[in-house]
C-alpha cells in the first residue's frame, strides 16, 4: 500500500529544491501547471531540462500576495508530500511517476506542483516528494488544509486501479477532488491559430496586444500607471461583463475596437485578478527606474510610428528580464547556464543583443547610491502624460522659473536697491 506524510513549509521554494536534487540524486521531475522546457522522452514519460522550478512558486505567491503573514502567523508556502510505495509491489520508476501524476492532478490540479523522484532509502525502493505551492491559480486563494483522509484513500484508489496494493477497505472520499482536465492553467497562453500565424511570420493581432500588455505590466506600479502605459500605446482596458463567472479585463485597440481579446485568454498573468493581486502586494518588475522609463520612451515612440515589430522586440527582452529578474547584461549572460520554463537559448541571446543595442541595462552591477538617486526620480507616465507632454512642461517649467542662483541674486539687488 503506498504511504503519505505530509510537511508544511514557510520559506521559499529554494530550499526545498536544493534539498530535494542537490547531488545529482534526483531519478526524474515531473510538473503540473509549470512549463518546463523538455530535452527528450523516457519510459514513455517526458524528460525535462534543469530548470529553477522554485521561482515560478515563488513569484506566483508574490504576485497573488500569498507570501504575507496571516494572523500573526508565518505563511505556510508549499506543502511537500512524500509518497513511498509499498516495497513488496517492486514498483519501477516509470509507474511510480504515473501514480504520483495521477495523484497530484486528482488532488491539487489548480495549483503549480514539482514532483521529484529518489531511491536513496536502505532499500533503494523509488519514491516522490510532491511539492504543491499554496496558491490556487483558479482563484488565487492560499491552499487550505487539505483531508488528510481524503488524500490518503486517493492514493489508494489510484494504487488499486493501477494493480499496486492498497488497502482494500478503504472507500471513495466523497470529498476528494476529480482530475478537471490536462489542460495547464499556464501563466502564458498561445493559442494554436495565433502560433501557426507566428510561425509563417505573419501578424497576429493577439500577439500585437500580448507585447504591449507585457511592457506595461512590467514597468506599471500600480492599475493607474498600468492603464496609462497601454493607453500611450493605443490599447484600451475595459472590465468584463457582470455576468461573466470570472471577473477579468479586456483589451482592445483604441483604433479598432472590434479586435479585443480577455487577459486570461492569454494566460493567467494578463487577467485582471492576477494583475490587481500584483499591484496590490507591491510584486512589480525588476527593472531599475531608469530603465522602466527608457522601456516606456520606446514602447512609446515605437507605437507612433507604427512600428510593431519593435513592440515585439522590447516586449521579447523585457519578458526574459522578468523571468531571470535581471538588471544588468552580465546577469543576463550568466543566466543561461541555467534557463527558466519557457526560455531557450535563442531568446536570451536575442535579449541580450537587444537590450546591449538600447543600452537599456548596465554591464555591471549599479551602486547602491547610484540606484538610489534613480529609483527618486518620477516616471514619465505619472498622471497618465506620456513622455513628450512630461518633457514639454518640464521644458516650460524650467523656461518660466528662474534658477535658485538667479532668485538669490534677484534677492540681493532688491535689498542693494532698498538701501
């Protein structure tokens, strides 16, 4: 009969990672709602890249807010299950990764879940360690406790139905959830019309919106700013119908009006809860302010002309920035030692020559003081104004006020003139 223990963790998913493959002694992984790049098939079953699956946990708990301590008591991140298999049924690998898939969609499908095989008990009898990050990507709710009954006899039922001892008295939970499908809740979403137009190097309108919405979720603080960067690049946000079971944003062209798409249509982190979620708990992009208003001239001047490839590009290279959270070119590089879901070789190459060319990153580290003195500075889309009306007023400002020196020396003639 296979057993589960359960253990509840309060950090980041980093540790658990490092813990669960350090030494090379991971047999294999397996994900459910993480994308995962995959290098091949074994066993019938996917074989996938290294990949730092802890910050994909991690950045959606910022993102929903979920990291912040409730009642006074930490936040419980992810929960580790571990699932051994009765010894005496001599399970190979490649079924015991059936069954904890199987186990993990049944149990915990709307959540991000890395599940990690070992043998290194005194038996060498193979095992999973499932982790489950707490969010529930349906709602974005922290996961509750789940029955500890309940999981335990799915497993069971699983294990029978697949010719692994269990044990038999042990009924269907009522209660426990059924697999809703294979279909990944994924962050980012391509429908299949829109990548067969990608592939033969024609316009989507769909991929035009998905690059614009990008740029501004990554240099937007808050809903203001957020509506203000889409509208300097033509794109209107509007809520969904009352009547829509999900609350969620819809995006249009100011231009065209007819050609709008939802946010979760194209993934989880463009729909307006995972949004609100993001502003709300403070997670922003992180780029240096510097660069977020160098992006925002851009994107700008970019939309004026018409020029939507380069849209694209910027939104290609800030994308990657985000997913590696880098500030400088350096970081950029090292990162392929090592790449996150979704990203290959060619796309940080073509991140790194783009944001070398704008000079949008610096090659180093920036000092602290120097990051300081930026991160004061006001944002050109403060208010809604796009960057040239910022720099027309400030230009009129600057005409219209005379200098500190000036007002000084104004003040000392005026008493020369009293006396």
């Amino acid at each position: 009969m296979p057993y589960v223990k359960c253990i509840s963790g309060h950090t980041s998913a980093r540790f658990i990672q490092r813990y669960l493959e350090k030494d090379d002694r991971a047999l294999a992984n397996d994900f459910v709602n993480i994308d995962v790049p995959v290098k091949g098939v074994r066993a019938g079953l996917e074989d996938f890249e290294p990949f730092d699956w802890w910050r994909e946990m991690d950045q959606t708990r910022r993102d929903f807010g979920n990291d912040i301590p409730w009642n006074g008591q930490r936040a419980r991140t992810w929960k580790h299950y571990i699932l051994s298999p009765n010894p005496d049924d001599g399970i190979e690998l490649g079924k015991l990764r059936r069954l904890a898939i199987a186990w993990a969609q049944e149990n915990f499908n709307d959540y991000e879940v890395a599940i990690v095989y070992h043998d290194d008990n005194a038996n060498g009898i193979p095992h999973a360690h499932v982790v489950v990050n707490n969010t529930d990507l349906a709602t974005g709710r922290r996961l509750q406790e789940p029955d500890p009954r309940a999981v335990k006899r799915s497993v069971q039922r699983l294990a029978r139905d697949m010719g692994l001892s269990c044990f038999e008295d042990a009924p269907h939970p009522e209660g426990a959830k059924r697999a809703r499908g294979t279909a990944s809740k994924q962050r980012v979403h391509v429908g299949r019309a829109e990548k067969e137009l990608e592939d033969r190097g024609e316009y989507s309108w769909v991929g035009d919106i998905r690059a614009r919405v990008s740029i501004a979720r990554m240099i937007a603080r808050n809903e203001d700013e957020f509506r203000s960067v889409l509208k300097a690049m033509g794109l209107d946000v509007k809520n969904n119908s009352a009547r829509a079971s999900r609350r969620d944003w819809i995006y249009s062209f100011d231009d065209r009006p007819t050609l709008r798409v939802s946010g979760e249509k194209m993934g989880l982190s463009f729909g307006k809860e995972h949004l609100s979620h993001r502003f709300a708990s403070g997670s922003m992009g992180r780029l240096a302010d510097a660069t977020e208003r160098e992006v925002f001239r851009i994107a700008s001047e970019a939309y004026e002309v018409g020029d939507i490839a380069e849209l694209r590009k910027l939104s290609d290279a800030v994308s990657v920035c985000e997913a590696i959270g880098a500030q400088s070119v350096d970081r950029l590089i090292a990162a392929e030692r090592r790449l996150p879901r979704g990203l290959d070789s060619a796309k940080l190459a073509a991140a790194v020559e783009y944001m070398t060319e704008k000079e949008l990153l610096p090659t180093g580290r920036m000092p602290a003081m120097q990051e300081s003195r930026r991160n004061t500075r006001q944002k050109p889309w403060e208010k809604g104004q796009p960057n040239w009306m910022k720099s027309r007023e400030a230009n009129g400002r600057r005409q219209e006020q005379p200098s500190q020196r000036q007002q000084s020396s104004n003040r000392d003639r005026g008493n020369r003139d009293a006396r």
